[in-house]
C-alpha cells in the first residue's frame, strides 16, 4: 500500500527489537515487560505501554507486524503522524482497559469465594506463589471447577502483543476508507475494508463473549481486540465527522 512511513518503520523495529529480547532473556522479559494481572506480584505501571511490544511466538508477531505494514502507512498519510501515533497508543491503552475489566470479572468470584471460606488475602497469594501450605480441603469453598479456574487462568496469564493497537488502526483504516477493496490471501474477490475489518471485529466480539475461538488459538485476548478497536472507530469517526469545523484536532 505504498512507500513505509518512518513512524511505521520505527514501530515495526522496537517490535523486532523486543521479540528478539524477549527470545534471550525468555521469563525474565515476560515478568517485567508483559501485562500481569494488578493482584500479581510482577504487575509493575510500565507494563501498560510495554505489553504493546511483546509478543508470545513468530506467528504473533508476524501477523500484527504484516497488519501494521499494510494498513499502518497509508493511514498515517492520510491523518498525520500525531493522529497515527494517538490512535496506535490509545487504541493499546484502549484494550488495556477492556481486557483488564474482563479479567477482572473472571478474577472476583473465585476470589470472593475464597474470602468467603475464611481464606484471607494473603494466603490467597500464597497459594498462587507457591509458598503456601494451606489444605484447601479443610475450606468449603464455594465455587465451581470452572469458577476457579478462571480464577487462577486471570492471575497467572500475561497479556503480550500489539493487536489492540492493531486493531484500533483497522477500525481507523475502515471509517476513513469503508468502501475501498481489499483482499484476502488465496481469496480473489475484493471485499469492501468496512465489511472485511467489521467481520473479523464481530468474530471477536463473538468469541469474546461466548469463549469459544473461531480464529487463532485459543488463549487470543479478545476484549484487547475489541477494546482496540472500539478506541480506533470512535476516534477516527469524530475526527471525520469534525474534520472541516473548529473542533478539528491537531
């Protein structure tokens, strides 16, 4: 889609640059630069803007970075590189937002039903350090087998990758441009961007809701996704629709 920006570029190399990191110094990279669920003990504030930089395999990346490549220039010659950067970190910030409410609601009932039991706070993080002793059988806990393990799938899971970033140019590339073609590998029959970048908004809105994955592995962070591209839309869509009045953005 045209010659690569420079902002574009240099996002695509700090991806390069914390995957190849993330390679060498494996679990270390992950606890300090991934997003840890709040209660974790490895949350730390940086890891807001850093997850957006990390990714778990070659196919991750590849596939944000290709999404990036194709879409992210030809956006922000179209808006501007402050525009371009502001929906990029916004939209990321975005799906922070969304995957961590969802999380937390994955989080509370098993940790209520712990406190509830009379298992207090912090041997409830014991447990999840693995420095506790406590027989959890002596507890009538009140939760069931998929209650808890959502429980603890919410704390030990990181958040990594760009794609609520991504999907937040996706959803600005589709209101500036809802009706041009675009193409599906292997597919020959031109799709509109409106419907090509809504479609695969609502599978993820669907998996999101539902649990069940249509696309992609299973552990995909689909309220990122969503976030993203909710941040993305809004954004583009009130810079259109202002474009040429004095509430125009600079």
């Amino acid at each position: 889609m045209g010659r690569i920006t420079d902002t574009v570029k240099g996002l695509l190399i700090v991806n390069i640059i914390f995957f190849v990191g993330s390679l060498t110094l494996g679990n270390t990279a992950l606890n300090l630069f991934a997003l840890w669920f709040p209660k974790n003990d490895n949350f730390q504030i940086w890891q807001i803007v850093t997850h957006m930089f990390m990714h778990g395999d070659a196919g991750h990346i590849f596939f944000n970075m290709f999404a990036l490549y194709m879409f992210g220039s030809h956006l922000e010659n179209s808006i501007g590189q402050k525009k371009f950067l502001f929906i990029y970190f916004s939209a990321g910030l975005g799906a922070v937002g969304f995957q961590l409410l969802f999380t937390y609601f994955q989080f509370q009932p098993g940790y209520q039903a712990f406190i509830d039991a009379g298992i207090s706070n912090e041997q409830i993080l014991d447990l999840f350090r693995g420095t506790s002793n406590l027989n959890l059988s002596n507890y009538d806990i009140n939760a069931s087998e998929k209650t808890i393990e959502n429980f603890k799938n919410a704390y030990h899971t990181p958040m990594v990758g760009a794609s609520g970033a991504i999907f937040g140019v996706l959803a600005a590339f589709a209101v500036l441009y809802p009706n041009l073609p675009l193409y599906i590998m292997f597919i020959p029959v031109p799709i509109k961007a409106k419907y090509l970048i809504g479609g695969y908004f609502l599978l993820d809105l669907y998996s999101g809701i539902t649990g069940q994955a249509l696309l992609g592995p299973a552990n995909v962070a689909h309220w990122a996704h969503i976030g993203g591209a909710v941040i993305g839309f809004i954004t583009m869509w009130y810079w259109k629709k202002n474009s040429f009045n004095n509430r125009r953005w600079y």
